[in-house]
C-alpha cells in the first residue's frame, strides 16, 4: 500500500535541530601572558576570549585560524597542535558551538600594532594577561587558563553554558 499525506493535514515535519556551529581559537603566550580579545563589541559583556572565530567551508582549521587571528589582532601567526576543544551551548538561543583551540606563536618580526582594526568590526579590544590576571577576568572557557598555562596535553572541556 502506498502512503499519500492527508489532504488537510496541519501537522508540519518535525523540525531538525540547528547544527552546532565549528569555529577555531589560537592560545598566544608569550611572556607569561596569554592574548586575549572582547568577545562583543557591543557593552552586552565584559567576557573575554582567545582570539579566533567561525571557520569557512573549503579553508582548512589552521588557515581559518590564521586568517580570523589576523583579522581580529593584525598579527601573522604559526599555527601548531590542537590542544583544547571547548563546546558551549546557550539554551535561551539554541546557539551551540564547538571551537578547537590551537597553540600559536607570533612570527617572528612580525608587527605588532597598537591601532588596528577587524575587518569584522566585533573585536576592539585585545589584552595580554597573565594567568593571575586571567583568573580575576570573565572568560571562556572555564579550563583556558590551565590549558594555556599548564597543561601540555589535549583537553576537553564539556559542555558549558555560555555565561554573559
């Protein structure tokens, strides 16, 4: 027998959940002090981030990488192992992202300028901290403080809420 629809049905497929959005985050010590970026550039939060952002199809995850850091800070990095991966999800939103995080190193001669500006307009302020520093700042996620200043191995970080 062969399935027809019924003619005035109301009922409308279940809808499918929207996929977790892929993004990639560098961690740049130098010094005893991790790069750090606004994660708005809107006053919503004073949360902090590793600079990085959404990856785009057909790129790899280091020149994503690459490419955002340069964006966001004006600096030219190495991109070298992965060594967090942090997901977060905001329920209010259903925004869940899952970002890999790389250990990065500026190239050397590098400029390194006091004025620039993301061509995305979303980051306006970037801060060296250390991790004492860190520690006393709102940032995600909660273990980038023992990744970047301890731990030499993968780690995973489950998932978190976004907290603004």
């Amino acid at each position: 027998m062969e399935w027809k629809p019924a003619v005035n049905s109301c009922e409308s497929p279940p809808m499918r959940p929207k996929s977790p959005r892929l993004a990639v985050r560098a961690i740049i010590v130098e010094d005893g002090r991790i790069l750090m970026v606004n994660a708005w550039h809107t006053a919503k939060s004073a949360l902090m981030c590793a600079p990085g952002g959404g990856v785009e199809v057909g790129s790899s995850l280091p020149d994503n990488l690459a490419r955002e850091v340069h964006e966001e800070t004006g600096l030219t990095i190495t991109v070298g192992a992965p060594c967090l991966v942090n997901e977060y999800h905001d329920a209010p939103s259903q925004f869940h992202q899952v970002e890999v995080f790389f250990r990065c190193t500026i190239v050397p001669g590098t400029a390194r300028p006091d004025v620039w500006t993301d061509s995305e307009a979303v980051v306006t302020e970037r801060r060296w901290l250390t991790h004492a520093e860190l520690a006393e700042t709102l940032h995600k996620p909660d273990s980038l403080g023992a990744v970047a200043f301890g731990a030499d191995g993968p780690s995973y970080d489950p998932l978190e809420p976004l907290a603004t």
